[in-house]
C-alpha cells in the first residue's frame, strides 16, 4: 500500500497543507474538500487510490491544517481559495489532473477547470453542486439572504450552522445507520471551526457562496464543449444538495454517470467502498495512460 505524506507549501506567503500519496509519474486526481471539514474527510479514500494514482488533497486556507489568517488580514472567497489551489497545483507541476469535489470543493474546482480546461481529464462530483437544481431550500433559504443581506437580522440563523450540532447533523442526516458514523468526524471539524477569529472566516464565505451560481452557465459550456468525463455519486438523501443536482449533470456531459446512493451529505464516512467502487471503476475507463499522457 502507498504511503501518505503530510506536507505544506507556501502559495502567495500563505502555508497550505495537503496530503499525497501514489506514484507522481501516475495520472493524478485532485480532492477538494467542502464544509467545515479538510482534507481529513479522504483519509480512507486516499489508500484506496493511492497504488494506482497520484493523490493531492489540500486543506483550503481557513481549514484543516492550512494557515488561517484572519477575515481581516485575507479576503475569504471562492475565487481567492481557487486562486490558492490553482498556486498550489503549479508548484507541485501537475497540468494534467482529475478533480474530486464535494461541498465547497465544487466551486473551487469548477474555477480551476474554468481557468485551464485543457488541465482536466475528468470531473468527479460528490454532493457537490454544479446547477441551480438540488438546492434543498429549507437549508439554503438562511443562506441566501445573508448574503443578499449581511446583518444583524440574518447571521443569526446561518451563524448555527458553526454549532456543534449542526455539524454533527451535516455528518449524520439521511445516513440509513448513523452508527456507522464516527463522532470523531463531527469533533475534529468542530474544534477547528471554533478556533478563535474563524467564526469569521467562515461567515465570509457563506456570505460569498451566492457568488457561485454565475459560474454555472460556464460550467456548462466547459462540459459541453470539453466532454470531460464526469462523474456523479451521491448521497439521495442529502438534505444540502439534494440528488437532482447529481442528475443535471447528465445534462451536459457527453460522459456522463450518475449514481444516487442510499446515504447523506458526507457520503464518504458510510459507503466509503460503494463510493470508491465507482470511482475506481470510472477512473480506470476514463484515464488510461493515454488520455493521461
């Protein structure tokens, strides 16, 4: 089995962590992790993929092990995070790569498709939006108008979802058997979320999320026009982004697969092998050695 290094690099003064594994001549595959959770949430999938790729996973600034600066010292945006993963990725010399995405991993990674569309080989969405469809509206509602309206009268409500319970609901909401969920998931984001000052970086960012939805009509394109394969594996019972943003997908994506599994948000933490089943068995068509030449 490959081993796991744990490594940081400094992009535009700032240390960002990732964590990498398998052979570097390998084709590679990128993670991108969402909300509130890190690089963390691939520890198990990593080994899985490590023997026949090359694995970057990367904390974004703010998360995980990566340098938090505080929302007054660092402008936190998606386009600022896809600014850093993209600083990221051209140090390490990958310019040609396959893209995991979940959560907030998604926008990051539809901005670095965007900007080099010739990079990506392939696009792996898990409960990751790319549509205006699947945004369930009785979470998204709160969110909306914070960032329409940023106040007094609105952060309250989106202001829970830094709670230790909400957390713990992102990890065990539509999951069939929700022991088969370890708390040490909902922990570890938790402690890292209440760090001091990071209750503002991540205000930030939900205030920046509605500035997400105007990359959609470009991200159609890019899969229209590209015909990157892609990928969509999802947990039907996401109660964030519900299974018709997994099936728009197949709207424009000429190689496209979908599949709708009988779990949540972090899929990953209770169908780690149905999930990485699929991956590989999609990986393995789409990336031979000379579509990753």
């Amino acid at each position: 089995m490959s081993s796991v290094h744990y490594r940081t690099a400094t992009v535009d003064g700032h240390e960002i962590f990732y964590r990498e594994a398998g052979p570097a001549d390998a084709p590679a595959i990128v993670l991108l992790h969402g909300y509130p959770t890190s690089s963390f949430m691939f520890r198990e999938l990593i080994p899985l993929l490590a023997g026949d790729y090359h694995v970057i996973a990367p904390d974004h600034l703010g998360f995980g092990h990566s340098a938090a600066p505080s929302a007054s010292e660092f402008t936190y945006t998606f386009d600022a995070l896809a600014e850093l993963t993209s600083g990221l990725l051209d140090q390490l010399g990958l310019d040609r790569f396959a893209l995991y995405v979940q959560d907030y991993g998604a926008p990051i990674g539809w901005r670095l498709a965007l900007k080099h569309p010739e990079r990506i080989s392939a696009l792996v969405t898990q409960n990751g939006n790319g549509y205006e469809d699947g945004f369930v509206e009785s979470f998204w509602t709160d969110v909306w108008a914070y960032g329409a309206n940023p106040g007094a009268d609105t952060e309250p409500a989106v202001r829970t979802a830094l709670d230790l319970e909400a957390i713990r609901w992102q990890y065990t909401h539509g999951v069939p058997d929700p022991s088969r969920v370890s708390p040490d998931t909902w922990e570890h984001d938790f402690a890292l979320v209440s760090r001091e000052g990071n209750d503002q970086i991540q205000l930030a960012l939900f205030r920046d999320y509605r500035n997400n939805r105007p990359l959609y009509p470009l991200l159609h394109e890019f899969l229209r026009t590209s015909e990157v394969p892609v990928l969509a594996v999802w947990g039907r019972n996401d109660e964030i982004f519900g299974p018709a943003g997994a099936q728009a997908f197949a709207r424009d994506a000429k190689d496209g697969e979908v599949h709708l599994i009988d779990g949540g948000h972090f899929l990953l933490e209770s169908h780690l092998d149905v999930v990485a089943g699929y991956l590989r068995g999609f990986l393995g068509r789409v990336l031979s050695p000379a579509a990753a030449s």
